[in-house]
C-alpha cells in the first residue's frame, strides 16, 4: 500500500511539471504572439484547470498539445483531436462538427482530395474513435467529448424578428412572399435559426402556405419556401419534425413533379438531407419519391441530376427501396445516363448499389451494361470509379456466366482487366477484377473440353461406324 501511495505521488509529481511546461508555453505564445488564436488561450485555460485540481488533489487528465497526438488522430480541418470521427464518401476521416460545417456552406467536394461527393452522408468512424479512446487511456489524456455543430447564439433581437416574420405568413400576399423570402436568407445564412425555427411553430405554417392555393400559382413563392424547408431539413431535429407532418412528404413529392426546375432541384436536394434518417428513407420511398426523381435525372439540367442522383443513392441505401427502385425503371435511366458520359461517377455508385438486387443485375445484363463498363475502366483514372465498375461487372458474370464472352473477347484485345491487376487500384478492385479473370478462364476451359469431348465421341462414333462395315464385309 506504501508503495502504492509513493508511487501516486510521484506520477503526480511528474504530471504537475508537465503541466507547468504546457502552461508555460502556452502563456508565452499568448503574451509574444500579436496574433494568439483562441485555441490557444482554450488550452491554457484548461490546463491551469487542471494544475488546481492536481493541487486540490482531484486530478483530471489534460487535453495534450496538438503537435503530440497522432497525425490520424487529428481533423484535417480543426487540426485537432477528433471528438466524433465521420468517414466522408470520399473516405476521408474529420471530425463530424467541422466537416458538417463544410458541408452546410454548400460545399460538395473533399477539403483534402478535392473529389466530387457522391453523397454527403456521413459515416461515423468507430474504428478510429476507439483507437483514439485506447491512445487517450494510454497517455492519461481527457478523452474529447462530442461537441455540437459550431454556430451563433440567436440573440433577443432574432427571436422577435423571427416571431415577427411568422406573423406575416398569416397576412397578405406581399408580406407573406416577403416573409417567406427573409426566412429562406436567414436559414441559409444563420444555422442558428433552424434549431430556433424547429422549435417554434413554423415548419407547420411554411407546409400549409406551401399547401395553399396562392403557392400552388406562385412560382417564386414555392422556391423560397422549398428552399427554407431545405435550410430547415439540414439541422438533425429538423429532419424528424418536418417528416412527421402529414402534409410534408406529398407536398414535396408534388413540387417534384410539378414544380420549376430550381424548386425540383430543392425537393431533391430536401429528400436528400432528410433521408439521413432510416425511418425517413422507407417512408420517403414508399410515398412515390422515385419516379419523379428518375424524370429530374432524365431532364438534362446539370445540377438538377447531381441533387436527383444524390437523392436516389442515399434512398437506396435502405433494402427495401432498392427493389422499389429497380421495379420502377432506375437500371436503365442510369444506363442511358451512362452511355453519354453524364455523371459517371455519381450513377456507378448507384449501380454499385444496387448490383446485391438479383432483378437489377438480371436487367444491366440484358441491356448491354458489360460493354459500357468495360469502356469507362478503359476511360477512367478515378480508383473510386474503377472499383465500382469493376464490382458491377463481378456481380453481372457471377449472375450470367455468358456476359464472360465479352470479357475474354476484351482481353484479348485490351487486357483491360489484367491491367488492373498490376496498376495501382484499390484492393477491392484488383480482388474483383481476379475474380472475373479466373471465373472467365474456368469457363473457357470447360468449353475447351467439352468441344474436345465432343470431338473425340463424334471420332469414336465415326471410327466405330467403320468398323461395323469392315466386319459385315468380312462376313
């Protein structure tokens, strides 16, 4: 126990020296620096915090100098320690907080790769959170909580100004489009007001004018109130609230069919961030979301069909939608898509998707989908897109062994997947890629010895024909 007792002491003893040298350094950065940051002074708040509990003998470990932790630790963005790693469909690792406040600029690329998303949905990392948690206990360092998105605290003043701007959509027309249009500046500019306007009475209010006639003629009243339920639909609580409405799902799947195409892009890009939630999916899909976004797909408007895929992709994410939208014709929308060199990369991702559904595998295989595979890994440099392709065309030979003739017939000529097994692919990729090359050589060996066979009975049967008449002669 003694020993036990000393050897506390000393730890303390150690960790109040470091604590002295962190704070030291931290001070003089702040007092030498013109420009100290705020993290800074954070830090050196937290670890005189911690010098005094370690004095009061209530110690609490320190959050450590970002230059000591790991580089995988950290957020590309922040710099810092990841309190809730997300993986981005780019697969890049950050911490959710930052990256979602990438996300709700309106940014659609990876700060790091600068690729195009194909989605936005953020995974989270579990992986990497428990490495961080085991690195934490090994070096007694605080283990970062979950912190809420970074925003601005709506004042007194916003709060008036918001229940003002509610009142006026209950009045005339004028005040009513100048309202609706106010609140679509103030939920794109200020992530603060959609909690604020979630918690208040205005997503019912916005639903029944976006219901009412006066919305149903006015073009530019309907944009500005898609696009504020779209503002709205970003924040997390939001997401539920508006779907529970009864009036939410059919109104916006009407302004998809309906509406011009600014506003069927915002429904789209609507579903899109309220299908974050699973029960939101199935509910989105069973209510007739899927053809409508087909015909955005199909209306050649550029960023129309990018929120249009993104919808459709994060929808089939769910099982049950995924028939649904293969039933409904999505296989060869994006096809056709496809064979004009028309969002590769986003469509391939669906594809990808909904290559584990035997009926849409069945029907990529009928329409021709080998030959544009095997022309956009001739085509493409991006490993993302290779892979997907690569794993479409496994799932397609796996389900029809004669799609193989075309494969060998390429090889052949272009090598195309043997090349993709001495370059630099992904691991899936190559491992796809063998698998189809092996499936192809099994298949062209069985045909070899069956037309061997057949040869070799056709001779018999000729050989033993002859003999029959040698012997009758011989009689």
């Amino acid at each position: 126990m003694a020993e036990r007792a000393v050897d506390e002491t000393d730890q303390c003893i150690k960790r109040a020296v470091e604590l002295k040298k962190e704070l030291q350094r931290l001070v003089n950065s702040i007092i030498d620096g013109d420009d100290y940051s705020i993290r800074d002074t954070n830090e050196a708040i937290g670890v005189l915090s911690s010098l005094m509990k370690l004095k009061a003998g209530k110690y609490i470990p320190y959050r450590v100098h970002g230059g000591d932790v790991p580089l995988e630790f950290k957020c590309p963005l922040s710099g810092e320690i990841m309190s809730d790693p997300v993986v981005l469909a780019s697969g890049q690792t950050y911490d959710r907080p930052y990256i979602q406040k990438w996300l709700n600029k309106g940014n659609r690329t990876c700060p790091q790769t600068k690729q195009c998303l194909t989605h936005t949905v953020l995974i989270p990392n579990i992986l990497v959170r428990e490495m961080i948690s085991e690195w934490c206990k090994e070096h007694c360092v605080e283990l970062p909580q979950r912190i809420p998105e970074i925003d601005e605290h709506v004042t007194e003043l916003g709060r008036n100004n918001l229940n003002s701007l509610l009142e006026k959509m209950s009045s005339t027309l004028s005040e009513q489009k100048a309202a609706a249009k106010e609140l679509r500046m103030l939920t794109k500019r200020l992530p603060s007001f959609r909690a604020v306007i979630g918690e208040s009475d205005a997503i019912p209010l916005l639903l029944n004018l976006l219901s009412s006639d006066i919305a149903i003629t006015d073009t530019s009243l309907q944009e500005d109130l898609i696009t504020t339920l779209l503002n709205l639909s970003i924040h997390d609580d939001n997401k539920r609230i508006i779907v529970e409405n009864p009036l939410a799902i059919p109104l916006l799947i009407h302004y998809l069919k309906v509406g011009a195409i600014e506003t069927r892009r915002n429904v789209a890009a609507t579903l899109f961030t309220l299908s974050a939630l699973d029960s939101n999916k199935l509910l989105i899909g069973k209510s007739g979301a899927f053809k409508p976004l087909f015909d955005l797909l199909e209306e050649g408007n550029p960023l129309a069909m990018k929120d249009a895929a993104q919808a459709i992709f994060i929808l089939c994410l769910a099982l049950e939608n995924k028939q649904t939208a293969v039933s409904e014709g999505v296989v060869k929308v994006i096809l056709s898509k496809i064979s004009d060199d028309i969002l590769v990369e986003e469509l391939l991702a669906i594809l990808a998707l909904l290559s584990s559904q035997e009926e849409a595998v069945e029907e990529m295989g009928k329409l021709g989908a080998v030959s544009h595979l095997l022309t956009i890994l001739k085509k493409s440099n991006c490993p993302r897109t290779k892979e997907n392709c690569v794993a479409i065309l496994y799932d397609i030979c796996l389900k029809d062994p004669t799609n193989l003739d075309d494969i060998r017939l390429d090889e052949r000529k272009n090598n195309t997947l043997g090349n993709m097994l001495i370059e630099g692919e992904t691991s899936r990729a190559k491992r796809k890629a063998s698998g189809i090359l092996k499936r192809a050589a099994a298949s062209s060996r069985s045909l070899s010895q069956h037309s061997a066979s057949s040869r070799s009975l056709s001779q018999r049967s000729a050989s033993s024909s002859s003999g029959s008449q040698h012997s009758v002669s011989w009689n």
